[in-house]
C-alpha cells in the first residue's frame, strides 16, 4: 500500500526572503532606468521642438524682410530717398523703408507713400528687463494698430547694409569678411552713407541652453543656429517710372 504525501513538496517551498529581496532591487532598477530614458527622450523631443519652432519664426520674419526691404523705393516721388531707406530711423538693429506701391493702380495716394505697407519699419527690440528678445514689424500708416511681433524666439539679430553684393562667411552669429566678386574687401556703410546701399544682409540667431548634466542620460548640449538672408534693393538705382 503506498502512502499519500500531503503539503508542500521540500522542491516546492517557494522563494525566500533574499530572493523576493534581489527581484524587488531589479525590478526597482530596471522600472528605474526605463522612466529615466523615457524622461531623457520627452526632453530631447520638447527642445527639438522649440528648436524647430524658434527657427520657423526666424524664417518667416527673414522671409516678410527680404520681401518688402526688396520692394523699397519702388514708385517714390523726388525728394524722397531713392533706394526707400530712411536713413534717420535705420541702423544696424533697424530699418524705416518706403515704397509707393499704388502709383501706377488708382490709389488714393497715388504721389505719395501715405498708404497702408508703404512705410514700415523692423526693429530688433532686447528686453532685458522682461528677458525677450523679439522682431517687430510697424506699419506707420495702418489705420489701427501697426505693431506685428514676427519672431519672438530670437537670441540676435543684426542688419549689414553695403553699396554692393557681398559675399560672405559666418561665425559668432553675424556675417564676416565681405567681399566683392573679385575677392575684394567691401565695408560696410556707416548710417550717414545709407543713400548708397544697394545690398543688405541680414542675419539671425536662434540658440538653445543645455539640457541636463554633461554625462548624464538625456544631455542636450546647447546649440546655435544662424540664419541669413541677402537683399538686393532693385529698385536703388532706377531713377525714373
């Protein structure tokens, strides 16, 4: 007759206490390195998109600049600068620009540059007491409020005006060594010489501080993004509709 063991079986005691010990400290450790790369990998995509965003800002303003300084001086009666650059209101961080857009279409101010988009005026505004740097855009002859903010994730922003095209390299967030065609040193033009320009270059930065510690998971060392944008005022040496 065999007998009928009952209970536990001496192989089937279960885990001890060291043991429930040991997988509850992996557990913690691996739970522990997945929430850090999963913390590393939000970071790294919330900083690409403020990256992303900030130089979209950028490009948009460079974009709407490039576009109506372009256009300055189109259409504008004697006595007003030939090239539209209003020398009084315009320096490295600024520029008043005039064109006279509805000359030649029945405008209401077909002689003069009194009409809506005609005289604007980009300024680089740093805001230190406030930490912002921003681009804006002021419509002088807007009938209600002018003031457009294009970019307001701009870290530098700096206007290079020139009697000629310019070639160029770039470091430190703005343009270096110009010169002509033939490799020949171009400078600059001071404010009393802006009638002259012919050629603007304009030129942004976007930079983003790091993220994190160096060495550690999810590290994102600062960076800097330069953008330009070349100008060429044709309508500076037209002298005559």
């Amino acid at each position: 007759m065999k007998r009928i063991r009952s209970g536990p079986r001496g192989g089937e005691a279960g885990f001890s206490l060291i043991e429930l010990m040991i997988a509850l400290s992996v557990t913690v450790v691996v739970s522990g390195l997945a929430v850090s790369l999963l913390t590393a990998s939000f970071n790294i995509r919330a900083r690409e998109d403020r990256k992303s965003d900030a130089i979209a800002d950028v490009r948009r303003t460079l974009s709407a600049m490039t576009r109506e300084i372009g256009n300055a001086g189109y259409g504008l009666p004697t006595g007003l600068p030939a090239n539209g650059i209003v020398a009084a209101d315009s320096s490295n961080t600024s520029i008043r620009i005039l064109s006279n857009s509805d000359r030649f279409n029945g405008g209401a101010t077909p002689d003069t540059p009194t009409s809506q988009d005609e005289d604007i005026i980009y300024r680089y505004v740093n805001d230190v007491a406030n930490g912002q740097r921003y681009v804006v855009r002021f419509d002088v002859n807007s009938a209600i409020n002018g003031t457009t903010v294009l970019a307001n994730r701009i870290d530098s922003f700096i206007m290079h005006y020139y009697p000629q095209k310019v070639r160029y390299t770039v470091a430190n967030c703005d343009i270096q060594n110009p010169v002509d065609d033939a490799g020949n040193a171009v400078a600059e033009l001071v404010p009393a010489q802006y009638a002259q320009t012919t050629y603007i270059v304009l030129s942004a930065c976007v930079q983003l501080t790091a993220i994190g510690q160096a060495g550690q998971v999810g590290y994102q060392p600062p960076t800097v993004q330069q953008l330009t944008s070349d100008v060429q005022l044709r309508n500076a040496a037209i002298t005559s509709f």
